[in-house]
C-alpha cells in the first residue's frame, strides 16, 4: 500500500499539485485524503488562502480517486467541478481534503471533496464530475 | 489607467496569481482581462494545463474584477465557482480570460470567465459569486 | 410539531411544491425530507422523471430548511444551486429528499439535498445556497 | 419547419413541460427559445415566480436543444445543471429564455439558458451538461 502511495505521489511530481505542496496521505478508489500547508504564496491577501488554490488542490484529489478506480490505461479529465466557500483557509496552517464517490459510472465518476482546516471545520465543499477515457484498443 | 493597472497588478504581487504567472491586461469594472503562459509546473500529465491552474486563473479575474467595481475599503470572497472544462489547455502556449458581469449587486455580484486558447477556442467557463463585504464603519 | 409541520404544509398549497405534489415529513433547522410521487405529468419522456421537478423539489425543501431556521420576519431567496443527476427517477415510485446544512451564516446559508429512490439509491444531489433577507426594520 | 416545431411540442405534451405551460417558440441546433407565463401555480409565495419552476423551463430548451441537435435514435439526459439567480420572476408576467451551445461533443454538450423578463433583465443563468446516448447498435 505504501509503495502504492508512492506511485501516486511520483505522478504528481513536477506539476501543478507539487507546485502548490499537495501531500497526499492515502489513496484508495473509496477515500482520498492529502494535506497543504496554507503558505504565503498560495494566499490570495495576506492570511487566506486563495480560492484558487482550494479547487485546484480539490481537483488534484477527484483525479486521483478517478485513476485509483479505472482500469489501468483508462484515463479521465474533469469535466466539471463545482464549489461552496464557507470560510477562509488561514496562512500557516495545514488544510486537509478528503475525496469520497457520489457515483462511479462507466463513463462518467462524481467525488466530493470536503476541505476542512485543522480542527474540523469545513471551509469547502467541491463537486466534480470525472469523464473516463477507455484505453486505446479497450 | 495605466497606473491603475499597476495597482491590481501590484496587489497580487507575492500571491497565488504571481506563483500561477497570471499577468492582468486590462481591469475595469466591465471587463478584466489576463493571460496565463501553460509552463509544466502548471500542468496536471505533460502537455495538459491542470483544471485547478484554470479555475485559479479564473477566480483571481473574478476577484479583481469585483474590486475594481465595489468602493473603496470594501472587500470581497468568493461564496461559490462553477467551471464547465470544454478543451484542454496545451503546454507551451498562452491561454487567455475574460470576464464579465452577469450581475452587480450591492450583496453580491456574478462574473463569467471565458478562458481561451490563442486561436480563440472555448478551453472552459467559470461562473462565480462574489460576497461584499462593507467598509468598516460603512 | 406536528402543528409545525402543517404549517410548513400550508406555506406550500396553491404553489409550485403543491402542483408538483411535494409532501413534507419533517422540518427541523437540521433536517428537512419529503417525498414526490412520480407521476407521469412530471416526467421528461414516459417512465423517466424529469430532471427540473428533482431540481424543483429540492430548491423547495432548501427554502423550507431556511425558514426554518432563520427569525420570524426574515426571508430568503435561492442564489445559486447545483444539481448533479446520477440515476433515473422511475414513473410509478416515490422518490424522496432528505436536505441537510452545509453552512449557516448570518447573510447565506448552504444546504445539501440527497434525492433518493425507495430502495436507498442516489439519484441526484443538489447544493444550493440561500440569501437571508433581514426583517423590515431588524 | 414550423411542423418540426410541432414536433418537439408534441415530444412535450403530458410531461412536465406540459404541466408548468412551457411554450416552445423556436428549435433549432444552435438557439431554442420558449416563454413560460408566471401563474400563480408555479410561485413559490405570491407574486414571485419558483426557482424550481425556472430550472425546470431552462431543462427542458436544454434537453430540446441537444435532441435537435444529436442523431435520430440517439438520447441524452441531463447529468449536471447550474443555476445563477438575479432577480425574481414576477407573477402575471411572461418570461422568456433563451438557450445556446457552449459546446458540443460527441460524448457531452453543454448548454447555456438566459431567462429573462419581457423587459430583458437578466432573472437566471441555466448551465447545463448532456450525456448523449449512442442509438442502440449504434
């Protein structure tokens, strides 16, 4: 499971989640879960942590519960994603994510991401609607 | 207006949209517009420019689109965003948003971000809902 | 209660949720549910209920949550809402709606609404968010 | 062409479109319009028109649009649906909406819904997402 994990880390490496410090934690076709540490630059005015940065880290995590599920060679783009702000991600502290299915289809999955701060309280609520991609010749 | 721009550009100085390499083109309260270069750091899988970078890129518009239209000491948050992704983003090239009102209200305003690739094809729209906040003492 | 629930019932007759034939089970600030029979005057083609009397059914049982929640004398009005639809309503059943709170603030609120078929299963989920509107004069 | 708007009128007749008084005016792969008369029936309290009732009407241009538009024998239902509301409609009045492609693939289209008041103020932005469905031995 460990060396699961890794795989799914090594896939992010170089790209936008590494860019914004997206620490997954565990990876499992049912639950999601991963860290990010509210620094400076993903804020958007001194002390909050930019909107931008919260869907783009809720993303990061759908996509990976969608890989997690599909067949190997599968692939999947987001075709859609929703998002609540219900309060404000604080600089210097560590949100968490945590990804679950609505839906797993065969052409289409839907997640939901709870983003909550340290203690518990849920700062987001995102909504995506994933599109499988079969595997060439699948 | 120049010097205008300079301001909105300066606010998002240190931030997620300078981390992201937004760069404002124009802001008025009708019209933001921006462009954002597809570097690998901002991709989600080589060549393909992530989701998040995109609904990022859109909700930094949105903001300053916001303040550019409420009054001064007044702030703003985001309470809630939509995207719809129609094409991907490709490594390499600049992708382009615009965003305009949907409606101006004195508790909360709508914009929509048409992000474009160069050759003007529809990448993806964003609808978001922008909360005022009042000056203090207003 | 009970008394409570009829007048929640009475807020409804003569409107919309009355034609689409929404009954009410229980209203709390925590939960509301309901049912909807799927008659055939409110399908999109024979045996398949539409997707709008789902989208309708549960912007009414978000309104009824927030009145049930907010003063006497304050009102409210749907701002926005999400509706992601995952399986068919079927002609002949009764469907039901069970909302519950995602965010009670002082100026919106957010509520979730899971729509489900008898047998347990999710048809469709829809986020909506509600303006409060202040008592004349509070 | 006027006797293929019948047709798509027929296609309405004993569903819900049927039950609220949708009134399609114009079908066409690229633009449907329909007017909807606020009757009391469809008010949420009196005076103000259901947002229920708004995203039903805006469903059923887009469902009509993506039929006129796809294959004969092939289906579509809707699977996601996004509602901006900006002003209320008013009882006794008609309104109107007007529905157009944000995009159109082979495996989804998306359509945009502007319903407006008979002055033209914008009242909600309907976004939504249709699955197509392939015509059996398609």
């Amino acid at each position: 499971m460990t060396e699961r994990l890794d795989a799914y880390r090594d896939r992010l490496r170089g790209f936008l989640p590494d860019l914004l410090g997206v620490r997954l934690l565990e990876v499992s076709p049912e639950r999601v879960t991963a860290e990010l540490e509210v620094r400076r630059e993903l804020c958007t005015v001194p002390g909050i942590l930019h909107g931008g940065a919260i869907m783009a880290f809720a993303d990061t995590l759908g996509a990976v519960a969608t890989v997690a599920t599909i067949p190997p060679g599968a692939g999947t783009t987001t075709i859609e994603s929703k998002t609540n702000f219900f309060a404000p991600g604080r600089e210097g502290t560590v949100v968490r994510g945590e990804t679950t299915p609505l839906h797993k289809g065969r052409r289409t999955m839907t997640w939901q991401t709870r983003v909550t701060s340290a203690d518990g309280r849920l700062l987001a609520l995102v909504t995506q609607t994933q599109m499988i991609l079969p595997a060439e010749g699948g």
